[in-house]
C-alpha cells in the first residue's frame, strides 16, 4: 500500500489517502485495467465526518439514512465520488473513490471543510495500529491462501452443509483432518519494536508459530501481534518466545476482542 501526506497521527478528527496498488504481484494486472476505473481512496475517520458533513453537502450522511456498508454515489466539491461506509481503521468511517484526475481538487474541499473542525492527516502505521486493537484482520497478512477459513477463524462463513462450491472437497478434507495452526492474538513483551511479519515463535528449540501482523497499540498500551500458531498454543494464556531479529522475546496469547482488552466501542467512537 503507497501512503501519501503522513503528517501526525490522531484518534479522530482524521483524513488518510492512499493509492489502491497494494502488492507488487497485483501490478500487472492494475497496470492493465487502471485506465479503466483507477480511482484512488480518500477516507475520513472518527465519528465527526458524519455530522459535520452535512453542513457541506446535500445529502444526508446520518446513521439512519446511510448505515454501514452502504454504497452512495456523490460529489465531493465538483468531483465525482462514490462513497462507502467502511472502515479499515474500527472508527466510523467513509471510504470516498474518487476519478484519478479529480483527486487534488476533492481533497482541497475535504481539507477546507474539516480545517474549522480541526481535521488532520494520518498514515497507514496508524491504520495498521487501529484495525488490530479493533481485530480487523489484513488480506495478504493473516487472510492468506496457505491457511483454510477454520484455522483463519473465518468458520461463521463457512457453510459444508451447502451444495458443492469451488474448494469444497479440499477444504472438507481439511475440516475432517483436524485443525494444525490457529490464528492468534499475542502481547509481545517488550516496547521497542513491533513484531515483524515472517518472525519465528519459539518454544526452546523448536519453531511452533509464524507472525502475520504486528504493531503498537496506542489506546491498549500493548504492543500486539497476530501469528499462526500449532494448535497446543493457541489457548489464551499461552506463553512462547517471539524471535526478534536473533533476541527472545516472551509473547503471550491474549483475546482478540477489543473489549476484552479494555476497549469499547465507544472509546473507539471518540
């Protein structure tokens, strides 16, 4: 992901862009299409856009009259937008697609709007923060094709009762043989760094786990990782080492859910 105007980080009161190119191996297909539809992504976070839009557009940006993941096409100033309730970050959030050539002057409109409100910028380091605090899980990180939606935690959507669909005799298979890795939660016991993806977990000599994701949490003061795991490691309390570029580290498996690590849903509305 290519993240343009990182200035400061917020809780709220918040604006981060981004292009829509993501992994190298996704490049020849974008370089193909992108004339077709390549449309970049603005995306306002924190509860306030939604009432402090209104004063700025027509339409009615409410929770009653635009729920989460509605779709609604728009214009941001005089640019064409199509606009999203979506959030990557666990804030209320919009994500606002907007034609490639319209991006500056869509942006200028935004950032005028919000400047009275205190409006600011923030990068995807921040993103990567908020969306693991909140258990939002990254395609390409832990949403990956060398683990099955069982051992992903991605059972509630998936139905083996339903009639034959692609993968379904492999991923029966699968299910049959029993689960071998988990997807994990960790606190990683120390400040300085996060965990990198592609670290080792360490139980003494053996290699029992790989990280997929790691990054600070500012609002749980936990510096949180998530890793597949062998299956005899995945209970919550469960200690092992994380391999931090040569040094051991303790990391411990803790809860996914938000809440259950002192964040509520409204802590992470303000």
């Amino acid at each position: 992901m290519v993240v343009i105007n990182i200035y400061q980080y917020t809780l709220s009161h918040s604006i981060v862009t981004r292009r829509s190119i993501r992994h190298t191996h996704y490049h020849r297909w974008f370089a193909r299409e992108s004339t077709k539809f390549f449309a970049p992504l603005l995306a306002p976070q924190g509860d306030a856009p939604r009432t402090r839009a209104r004063p700025h557009s027509r339409e009615n940006w409410g929770k009653e009259a635009f729920p989460w993941l509605s779709v609604r096409e728009c214009f941001i100033g005089f640019s064409p937008a199509t606009v999203m309730a979506v959030s990557f970050s666990g804030e209320m959030a919009y994500e606002i697609h907007i034609p490639n050539e319209s991006l500056y002057a869509a942006y200028q409109s935004l950032t005028k709007a919000g400047k009275e409100f205190g409006m600011q910028i923030f990068g995807a380091r921040a993103v990567e923060s908020m969306r693991m605090e909140k258990g939002f899980l990254a395609w390409k990180h832990d949403l990956i094709t060398e683990y099955d939606p069982f051992e992903t935690g991605l059972h509630r959507f998936t139905n083996l009762q339903k009639e034959d669909f692609i993968g379904k005799a492999a991923l029966q298979k699968r299910f049959d043989s029993s689960l071998k890795k988990k997807l994990v939660c960790l606190n990683i016991n120390c400040k300085h760094a996060p965990a990198p993806g592609g670290a080792s977990l360490m139980d003494r000599d053996k290699v029992v786990g790989t990280i997929s994701s790691g990054e600070w949490g500012y609002r749980v003061n936990q510096n949180l990782a998530y890793a597949f795991v062998n299956i005899d490691k995945a209970e919550i309390g469960t200690k092992m080492d994380l391999d931090l570029f040569g040094k051991l580290i303790e990391a411990e498996v803790i809860p996914f859910a938000s809440t259950q690590m002192g964040i509520t849903n409204a802590m992470l509305k303000d």
